[in-house]
C-alpha cells in the first residue's frame, strides 16, 4: 500500500514537472557530429565536426529555457556531450559524461533535454569519450538574462565568442593509444582562435562600438594569457557570476575556465583606420607559444603595426595569484533573479564537513597514472548513475574512497562520495605536484574562499574571503599550493568533479559525489522537487540492457 500511495505521488509529481516544463520556453538544435579532414597549423587532419562546422555552432538559450538538443553521431565511436558549466538543475541523466550516460552509438541519435535554471553567462560543450576533445567537437554556450533581470552594464553593440586552447597536430586515437601505452603528452604544435591557427581569425569592430567577448580555454593542458593590442578589456563576467568590473591589459584563462570583458573600439581617425592582434599565449610552459587573431576597423590594413603588449614572464605564478586574488563577485548585482548575488550570505552557513583531495601520480604495470586521494578511477561497466537507479549490486562500495589523502598504496577504484543533500561542504584542494591544476565541479557553482603555496592546515581558514569570493565552477591550483572552496549541495543527482586537464582526466583523476536526501536510496523515494524522474529515452548499456 505505501509503495502505491508514494507511485501515485510520484506519477502526480511528474505531471506538474512536465506541465511546468512545457509552459516554459523552449529552443531547439538538430546537431550531426561527423568528421571532416581539415588542414590546421599546416598539418591534415581529421577533425570532430558539428554540422560541418569546426568549433561547432553557438548554443543560445535565456535563463528558465528548456534546451533540446537531438545528436546523431556519424563518428565510428560512441560519443557523449557535456556543458561544461551549466547546472543541469537536478537533471544528471543530462550530464553527458560516462558515469552519468550510456553513449550515443554510431549510426544513432539521442536527445538531450534540460532547463537552465537560474543561470546567465558564457559556457562551452565538448566531447568527453575516448579523448575525442582532442579532435574537436567544442562550441560556446551563451546563456542570456530575463528580460525582467537587468545586466549590470550598458547593452553591448555586439558580441564574439572566443574559443582558444593548444591544439595538437597528432591524430586523437593515435593520443589515446600513447597515453593508453603509459606516455604522458608531448609539446603542443600551436595555439588556436576558434579553429584557426596565427592571424587567420578575425572580428570586426565598427568605430566607437562596445563589444562583449565571451572567451574559453578548451584546450587539453595550457593555461593562456589573452590581451588585445592597444585595447583594455574591462571584465565583467566569469562562468555565470557578474564580478567587480576591473580594467585588465591581460587575463590569465586556465584550462576548462571562461570570462566575459567588454572592450571599446577606437574613436580617434588614426587609431580607427588599424589592424590589432589578439593574443593567446601559453603560461606555465617549457615552450612558449602563441595564438594570434585580429582585429580589423574598416578599410583599416590587413597587417598590423606598432608595439605589441608585453607577456607576463612564463613561470610568473605571483602575479597570475594576484589576478586571482582580485576577481571578486559583484554583490550589488543580481545574475539570473533580480536579488542582488550577494543575498545568500555564504560565510555564515555553518560547514557540514570537510573534504579535502590531493592530486598525485602513479605508476601500474610502467605506465602513467593519476589519482585524487591514492585512487585512480576505473569506470565499472554500467554508469554510474544508472547502476544507483536500478540499485545494482558491487557497482559502487560505500566508503571506498578516503575523503583525505592517504599514505595507503596507490590502487584503483570507481570513487564516489556521499554527500548528503543540502548540506553546506568545505572542500581543499591540494596540488603537490610542480605542474599547475584545474578542477571542475559538475551540477554546481562553488566560491573560492582561500588559496596558498604550500600545504592547507585548519589554520588557513583565518584568512578566508567570507564575503564576496567568486563563484565559478572551474578553479585552478598552482603548483605546490591549495584552493579552499565552499559549496551548497542543492543540486541532488551524481555528478562528475573532474581534472579539467585531458591526460590527467583520462588516465584517472576524477571522482562522482553522489548527493542523495536522507531516507532516499531507492528512487521511488525521491520526489521530483528534489529530482527529475529518469528520463523515457534514457540509453540503456552495462547491465541495464
């Protein structure tokens, strides 16, 4: 009787879920992932395509709209998309990643549906199977105000979005099979704006006019510098949060991190008849490169002329920490509702517990791994996500995973943390290592409360920013240093915490938080406020077949 009465619960629930869904506004996108041989950096190579078109189109939605998305993979692998930035409000079956989704196999199609809710700003999707980024498959994602929610700067004349990110001239199985063989990746061949190599990509500014660039860095592993020449850029936006408006003459992107700045186009008859470079440069590197695009006025010659703005030195972490240190939110500003950003008053939210993650290598048979805690994640056959549905039996072990680093021996193992929904979490993370971090927390945004050189210890709390730290769902961590974060876990589903680095990711550095109400193991437990029923065209794979 009670499993009745909580089936009709749930079948009424549902009802109002979709009724809610189909009064919102909707938007639509048929998208063909296909390859295409491609000559980039003067090399030949096939390249990941979404309807022929390399990075692929821009996804355009307003807050509160539900996001169709049919793909029909015409690659000969399985193929999965994720959003890197976007919430998927209580929806992980959308997630895209493997332990979240069965793949779209080839000569298949499959349709992804979310809201974006409470959300505004610039995203980017890419491939997450079988090192296929490496290959493409990349887009921006804008993501705009209501209208009822004003911006909290003037209505630019215009908008660009600006993929940059290191490229490799090797072909992606060829990448995969040599990290698979236990080799670490080599030297990148250049740097790209939106698919191009040096000054073959260009924007066009009309004198006087102010224009909003949404930039990302989906490269593999580079951390890049941007700056315009003769330009400053005033930054407005990071990952869904509107920040301090600060005037930066360069901006350090690191891997999976996205910004917003305006930039005003010249007014004076001499400076409005040039050409201007953009630059992307490598940080943090042995091989200093550079990406280069254009700016061009009307009429204005193809070449540039004149100084150049200065790089920051390479191994120049300091300053890189202090342009960290100064991206603070906005807490006059509302983002996706009109109430100011900064109504939830974080630092007075009492901490559930503390999880802290260290990143490290190992090595299995000779060949390279990673590891978060001593654990180098293995994906059972059946994901994740799926398996906690159906409640299939040695998929997940409670307690496997050590939520503080370890001296046990390295091993492997499928790790995932329970945390409890709604609970307030304080998470380190730690970087021993002499080579720079990025981490990625799907299904949520997180504030950046601390950072450090050297080892986290509870006396680092003193100095924590409780006020108006940023908050992003991407964060970097120098070498031989901490980033302290907090996070509300309102977001229930199994999500993905991630290297946003492709060697690390796929040789094993990421783990799944599993957020999950008390009283909610079996699913027909859990009401549709606090999570959307599995969906009815969800893949089947593993052992749900």
């Amino acid at each position: 009787m009670r499993y009745a009465i909580v089936g009709v619960l749930l079948m009424f629930s549902s009802v109002v879920l979709e009724l809610s869904n189909a009064m919102a506004p909707s938007v639509s996108y048929e998208w063909v992932v296909s390859y295409s041989e491609r000559s980039i950096l003067g090399a030949h190579k096939q390249v990941i395509v979404i309807n022929d078109m390399f990075p692929g189109p821009i996804l355009k939605a307003t807050a509160g709209d539900v996001v169709n998305v049919n793909i029909f993979n015409r690659l000969t692998e399985p193929f999965l998309m994720t959003w890197n930035g976007l919430q998927m409000r209580k929806n992980s079956w959308q997630d895209g990643v493997r332990g979240t989704n069965c793949p779209i196999l080839p000569g298949t199609n499959w349709t992804y549906r979310f809201q974006i809710k409470d959300q505004i700003g610039s995203y980017f999707y890419f491939p997450t199977l079988l090192f296929q980024k490496a290959a493409g498959g990349f887009g921006s994602i804008r993501v705009y105000s209501p209208e009822l929610v004003p911006v909290p700067f003037p209505q630019p004349d215009g908008e660009f979005d600006i993929l940059i990110g290191d490229w490799f001239n090797n072909d992606y199985r060829d990448m995969r099979a040599s990290l698979d063989n236990g080799l670490s990746l080599a030297t990148p061949d250049g740097i790209l704006f939106n698919g191009h190599g040096p000054e073959e990509a260009f924007f066009a500014f009309q004198p006087g006019k102010t224009y909003r660039l949404r930039i990302s860095n989906v490269g593999l592993k580079t951390s890049l510098n941007f700056r315009i020449q003769d330009h400053d850029m005033l930054l407005v936006e990071t990952e869904g949060s509107y920040v301090q408006k600060r005037t930066l003459s360069n901006l350090d992107i690191h891997v999976g991190q996205s910004y917003s700045v305006l930039v005003t186009a010249k007014t004076d008859p001499i400076g409005c008849r040039r050409s201007y470079y953009i630059f992307a440069s490598t940080r943090f590197s042995n091989s200093y490169m550079t990406g280069l695009a254009l700016i061009r006025y009307p009429n204005s010659p193809i070449d540039p002329v004149g100084p150049v703005p200065a790089a920051p030195e390479s191994w120049d972490y300091a300053s890189s920490v202090r342009q960290t240190l100064s991206i603070r939110e906005d807490l006059a500003v509302g983002a996706a509702r009109p109430n100011p950003q900064g109504s939830y008053h974080y630092g007075r939210v009492n901490v559930s517990r503390t999880i802290i993650l260290q990143n490290d290598v190992m090595s299995s048979s000779n060949r390279l791994r990673y590891t978060i805690n001593g654990v180098s994640f293995v994906f059972p056959e059946t994901p994740l996500k799926l398996a906690d549905h159906f409640q299939l039996k040695n998929t997940i072990v409670p307690d496997m995973f050590p939520t503080y680093p370890s001296n046990k021996t390295p091993r492997f193992g499928t790790s995932v943390v329970d945390i409890r929904y709604r609970d307030f979490v304080h998470i380190v993370f730690e970087n021993p290592l002499d080579e720079s971090q990025s981490w990625h927390i799907d299904g949520y945004n997180f504030w950046v409360v601390g950072l450090g050189f050297g080892g986290w210890s509870e006396s680092k709390r003193a100095g924590y920013n409780l006020v108006d730290a940023v908050s992003r769902s991407t964060i970097q961590v120098f070498p031989y240093s901490w980033v302290a974060i907090l996070i509300a876990m309102d977001n229930q589903g199994m999500w993905n915490v991630r290297s946003q680095k492709a060697e690390q990711w796929y040789l094993g550095e990421e783990l799944y938080f599993r957020v999950k109400g008390d009283g909610q193991e079996d699913p027909r437990n859990i009401p549709t406020r606090d999570e959307s029923p599995i969906p009815d065209n969800f893949l089947r794979c593993g052992r749900v077949l």
